[in-house]
C-alpha cells in the first residue's frame, strides 16, 4: 500500500519513472499519485520510497 | 529497524518539510540515506554531530537533530577537526558540496586528509554550484556548459577520491543517488571506519546543471547514474576502452595502518604530563 505525503511531493516524477509496473503518475497539479486503473498494481518493491527526494511516498506492507 | 516513514518522522526537526531543495534534486536522497546508515549503527542522536558548509547540500544540517551546525563557506573540515579534538568520542559527519569541498575548502581537504583525523566526510557532487546559480565547479567534467563557462569547459576535473587518497585519506568510497542500498553501505563503512573517510556522492543538479547540458528530467539524471556508475569489482576487469566516461563506485580504498589524529595526539598529551611531572618532581 502506498502512502503520498502530497505537500511534501514537488512532482519530480522520480517515483513515477522507476516504478517498474507503472503505477504512478505526475497529475496536472504536479503530484504524484497512482493511475487510474492501477490501484492493485503496486507490488511494494520500494523503488519509489527509496529514491524520492522529498520523503512524499511511503510503501506499507501488507500486514505490517 | 525503522521504515523510511518512521526515520523522517525521528530525526527530523519538527515541520522542515518540505525542504529548499528544488524538485528532483537528489540531495534528499542522500540525506535519507545518511539517516538510514546512521540508525543500522545504533548511535544515539546526542552521540553525532553533523557540520557543513555552505552550498544547497550544506543546507542538510539544519534538517536533522543532531547536534548540527552550519558553518563557513569551505570551513566545515577545520570546524569538524575542533569538533573532534575536543570530543574525540563524537561521531562527527561533515557535510560538503563539490564547490565548498574542493575549491573553496581544497586546502582544508588534503591536510584532514593528510593528518588522517576520525571524520566522516560525506561530499554531494553535482558537478556545480548549484545555489549561486550554476558556475562550474573543480568537480565539473571538462566539456560543460556552466554560466561562468557558456562556450564549455576547458578544465581537467578533480578525482577528489584520488586526490584525498594522495594526500592520505585512509578510506574513500563513491555512490550515486540511483545507488541507494551501495550509499548506505558506504556510509555505513565510513562512519565505522577509525581515521578520515570520504564519500563522494554523484548527485543530479536539475535546475542548474541539468538544464544547462541538456540532461532531460530529474528522473533521466538518475539514469545515467545507472548507466555511468560500475561497481567497484565490475571496474577492475574493465579495460581502458570500456571504462571510458564511466566512474567506479563502491570502497575505491581502506588502509588501517596509520594512526588516527586524536589518538596520536593523545600520546601528545601523555609525553607532555610525563615531563612537566619530571620537572616537578
């Protein structure tokens, strides 16, 4: 599960180009959010959490 | 060990974020990482000290509780070296741009260095000056564009690594932003590591370096950090052809036999109570 801290994001669309499942995308208002259509793709890998540089994306595992 | 989520929310000052830093630049990424390699090695907030510079990855020490302070333009290193022989117990971390590092604080680099003192100094390459506005740096490849250099630069950069092995650095290790687990490692094994360590971090500077050398989104910068970074073993099997614009990263040196500048100075201060006791005895 992902979780967005949307005022810290400035929409680099960092987190948006490494997710290999392309589950994220840059909104018209320059933040980052899952895709329409995506919501079950995520596979929790982390690729996004541990490159953005603002702290605004977050991977909760499941049970966790 | 504490998720991302729960580092940021422990070692940050309360309501810094979002930081200065412009979108896609990786100083956060490092930051982070420092903060991830920094809890895997238990040490109390009180038992760390994190000086910098002046510059935009200078600005990192005002984010963290730590004992922190940010410091001259170039003087971290000197600061740092007070820091620690005041209180050879800390685990001081020194913070510094590619400019701060080996321009204006060059000097100061190769005598810590050379005097092999217990600091772990962490250094952002973004080949530019990033916050006065994108004028090329020693660390700046030749080739560029900078707004001091419009018709490109002509300069040979610095190996800052090489050089601070030169001048005696006992550990020197290299990692990008896109290569955060190798960045933590290193970190950690510096921070670990008893005389002077270096890290040199390559990280994009989008806004003002980027922009100018035509390197696409923040996104594409990590790419070709990707692209461009060997680790350290891959390196060595490389020949000259394919290593050509590449950079190794991961420990590039470790040497343990010289001593560390607080203990070697101890012994100082142990010869000088030996013979004022003589002459009072």
């Amino acid at each position: 599960m992902l979780k967005f801290y949307t005022k810290r994001c400035k929409g680099c669309g960092i987190c948006a180009y490494f997710c290999p499942r392309g589950v994220l995308e840059i909104t018209e208002l320059n933040k980052s959010a899952i895709k329409a259509g995506k919501e079950n793709d995520c596979i929790s890998c982390g690729q996004c959490e541990m490159r953005c540089p603002d702290y605004a994306i977050f991977v909760k595992k499941e049970g966790a | 060990m504490k998720s991302m989520e729960e580092l940021v929310d422990f070692y940050f000052r309360p309501n810094r974020l979002p930081h200065l830093w412009c979108p896609g630049c990786g100083n956060g990424v490092v930051l982070g990482a420092l903060l991830k390699a920094i809890d895997a090695e238990n040490l109390a907030k009180d038992d760390v000290a994190i000086i910098s510079g002046i510059g935009c990855s200078s600005r990192a020490s005002g984010y963290v509780d730590f004992n922190t302070a940010n410091t001259l333009h170039g003087r971290a290193l000197p600061i740092s070296t007070g820091l620690k022989m005041a209180r050879p117990e800390l685990n001081v971390i020194t913070l510094s741009g590619d400019g701060d590092c080996s321009a204006i604080g060059g000097n100061h680099l190769i005598h810590a260095a050379r005097r092999n003192i217990g600091l772990t100094l962490v250094v952002f390459n973004n080949s530019i000056y990033g916050m006065t506005g994108g004028q090329y740096s020693p660390l700046t490849p030749v080739g560029k564009k900078a707004t001091t250099a419009p018709y490109l630069t002509i300069e040979p950069s610095f190996d800052i690594l090489a050089l601070a092995q030169a001048a005696g650095a006992t550990f020197t290790a290299r990692a990008t932003t896109y290569h955060v687990p190798v960045l933590v490692d290193v970190l950690r094994k510096g921070i670990r590591h008893e005389g002077f360590s270096i890290i040199e971090v390559v990280t994009g500077c989008p806004t003002n370096y980027g922009r100018q050398n035509q390197m696409g989104a923040p996104a594409k910068m990590m790419e070709w950090q990707k692209d461009h970074g060997v680790m350290k073993a891959a390196w060595d099997k490389m020949d000259e052809a394919a290593r050509e614009g590449k950079f190794p990263i991961g420990v590039l040196s470790e040497r343990k036999d010289l001593k560390e500048y607080t203990k070697a100075y101890d012994e100082v201060i142990a010869r000088a109570q030996a013979s004022v006791k003589e002459e009072t005895a």
